[in-house]
C-alpha cells in the first residue's frame, strides 16, 4: 500500500469530479488517499456513499488557493504565483503528516497547469519540495500553437521546464496529439496519456430546468451549449446564429454561469444586444448546473452539442458526455478536438465562428439525425471505452509504477 496525496485548489468545472475520480480509483486500486481540496466536507461524503469499504484509507484536509501575487508584469507574476502554490502544497503536506503520522510516497496534482509557468525551472522547483510529484498537465497550449521568436514559451523559459524535476518520475496529460513532442522536451520521460473521463450519473429528467426546455422546444431539435458560458466556448457565435435561424424550428439552450470578465467591452456590448433582443428560439439558464445528474439531463434532452470553441486546442470531456448519450457535436475545425471527432465521427468541425457554416452544418446534422447511427456510423462506444473510469484505472497504475 502506498500513501497518495492529492492536491486540488478549485473547485469549479469538472475539477470537482476529476479529483473524486482519482480518489476512488486509488481507493480501490488499495492505496492510502490524503486529499487537499477547498470542500473536504464534500469529498468525505461522497467517499462515505461511493466508496463506503475504504474511508479508513482516506484522509481529507482543507486547501485554498494561495493569495495571487500582485507584483511585477504578467509572466513574473505567473511564475510567483507557481512557487507560492509549490510552498503551500509543502506546508500542506507537511501539516497533515504531522497529525496523521504519515508521509506521502507520492503527491499527485489532478490539475497540474497551476503549478508551471514560465521562468519557473526545475531547479527552484527541486529545492522547494522535497516530495515525489506528478500531475496531470491540463492545457499544455504551447505544444499546440505556433511560437513567435518573441515567445516566453521558448528555449528554457517553457511552461513545461519544471516538469524536469528529478522528483518527477512521470506526468500525465490529456491531449495524445501532444504526448510524444512533451515527452521529448523533458528528458524522455514518462509521458501518458489519460482518458478524458466524465461522470455518467443517470439523468435528473425531473428537474424543473429540463421539463421548461422540452416544453419550449415542443418537439423542436434543441442545439445546447452547457457549462460555463465564457467568451472562448463560442457563445456569440451560437447566439447569432440563434438570431439568424428565429424563425426555424430549432431551440438553442445556454446552459451554465455566465462568464461576463472573459469578455472584451466590446464583446460584452455585443453580448448584451444579443440579450436584450430576447430571442424566442432561445432558452437561458446563466447558473452554475448544480450537479452532474442535472448536466447530464441537459446532454440527454438536446439533440446536438455546440462546442466549437474559439481558440482552444486542448481536451475537452464534453466529447466525452457526447459519446456516453451519443449526441453529435459541432466543434471547431482545428487541434484536439476536431481530430477526436474525425476520427470516432462523432459530429462535424465548422471554421472558428463562422455563423454561416454553423447554420450550414446544423441543419446537415438535423436531416440526419433520425437514421445518424446507420448513416455516419459514429463510434461512440469506442470513443467511450477510451476515455473511461477503466481506463484511468490502468494509467494511474502506469504513474504509480513509476515512483
């Protein structure tokens, strides 16, 4: 039995259940869990009910995000903010050791980004904690997107330079199309890759939310955007192209709390235009989704996935919800995602906001939607089967292997 800590500050998005997630499977797997995370008292009872034989191998202790750094310019400031995450993961740990008498054989960072910067190298990370370490690199963006001679991502300076640690043994990222270039950047080596799973909680179709959407709808195909509605999941491009498709019969869905900060003026102005011409083919929910059940209903009742989304070359586990209810998905035309569903057909790529291609391509995936299973033959069962539970099972072994 080895001891694991996990260490999660946010508890936004699926970040919540990525971490439940590791939790149970290294539960299982036979290993002593110490948990850090902002909602301990969450994650103790959703230990209780999903893993009831195995509370005696788990810990869990209150963790917050650092205060942010307000000095200096953008990426000095970024690589302060990673050192001080660094010293209070150690003080954590060492906290918690202190109480229960144990140290962690190896500590495991589920969102692992938060933790890199550049001008943060593996030297300064070394000294600075003395535990053996990996994570899951979320959003490796340089490896997807061209450098400029000027870029900070460059030479020495890479985001990715810690990950040279010689407290490192392996590091797990979710992007295939980037395992192999990151592997031969830090020293060969262990780069796996990890399935983006997702949480297959039955759905809550009782729930008053997805009743008034079906009621709306009447019948109509329902085109959902779900999750935080932020500038970069293409909300104008969607709302505009509600506004050009009114008088159609199709309902579009925006479900999730709205992102106003990551819009420019600009944006917000158009945003707000948009709003405020209370479109009737449109349906706004602008609140957190309270639960996965509830998420899940809403992916059950649309009949298309909008997530062609602007700039955005990484994973994105709504593909993930789009195989296990096996609804097909608009996303955009380039990187991670747009390869994903070429591959496994599990929808169509349009250019980045494109309103009129958009249109285009919702009505082609309509026409075909009765008879999408014989016609496309998409695989969303292997797509799934990909990115499961069962899968992490093995390549969290991989990772603990390494140690």
């Amino acid at each position: 039995m080895k001891t694991i800590a996990l260490i999660e500050e946010n508890w936004n998005g699926y970040r919540p259940t990525y971490l439940k997630v590791f939790t149970k499977t290294l539960l299982e797997l036979g290993h002593q869990v110490i948990a850090f995370c902002p909602k301990p008292l969450e994650l103790t009872e959703w230990v209780a009910f999903n893993c009831p034989n195995y509370q005696e191998q788990f810990q869990v202790f209150q963790f917050q995000r650092p205060e942010p750094s307000s000095f200096g310019i953008n990426g000095i400031r970024t690589a302060l903010n990673a050192l001080k995450r660094w010293y209070y993961a150690k003080a954590s740990i060492q906290y918690a050791s202190s109480k229960i008498g144990k140290v962690p054989d190896l500590v495991f960072f589920p969102w692992l980004d938060s933790c890199l910067a550049p001008y943060l190298l593996h030297h300064i990370v070394d000294k600075i904690f003395p535990y053996p370490w990996s994570g899951l690199y979320v959003k490796p963006r340089h490896l997807r997107l061209k450098q400029t001679f000027w870029s900070i991502n460059r030479g020495p300076l890479k985001p990715h330079a810690a990950l040279k640690s010689s407290h490192c043994p392996a590091i797990a990222v979710l992007d295939e199309g980037i395992a192999k270039q990151l592997q031969s950047k830090i020293n060969c080596k262990t780069v796996i890759t990890f399935p983006d799973f997702t949480d297959e909680s039955a759905p809550d179709l009782n729930w008053s939310i997805v009743k008034q959407i079906q009621a709306k709808a009447e019948g109509k195909k329902i085109i959902a955007l779900l999750g935080i509605q932020s500038q970069r999941k293409g909300v104008l491009t969607l709302l505009e192209v509600a506004q050009q498709m009114v008088k159609q019969d199709y309902v579009f869905v925006f479900a999730g709390q709205l992102s106003k900060q990551s819009y420019t003026f600009q944006e917000q102005a158009r945003l707000q235009t948009l709003l405020n011409l209370k479109l009737p083919n449109c349906f706004f929910y602008f609140q957190r989704i309270p639960d996965e059940a509830k998420f899940n209903a809403l992916v059950s009742t649309c009949h298309i996935l909008f997530a062609a989304y602007n700039n955005f070359p990484h994973s994105s586990n709504i593909l993930t919800k789009a195989a296990v209810f096996e609804k097909p998905v608009i996303v955009s035309s380039k990187f991670c995602m747009a390869e994903r569903v070429s591959k496994f057909k599990l929808g169509l790529t349009i250019n980045e906001g494109d309103v009129l291609q958009c249109i285009y391509t919702i009505g082609l995936l309509c026409s075909k939607l009765d008879n999408y299973n014989q016609e496309v033959q998409p695989d969303f069962h292997g797509y799934r089967r990909l990115h499961s539970t069962d899968k992490l099972l093995e390549k969290l072994q991989r990772i603990l292997t390494s140690i």
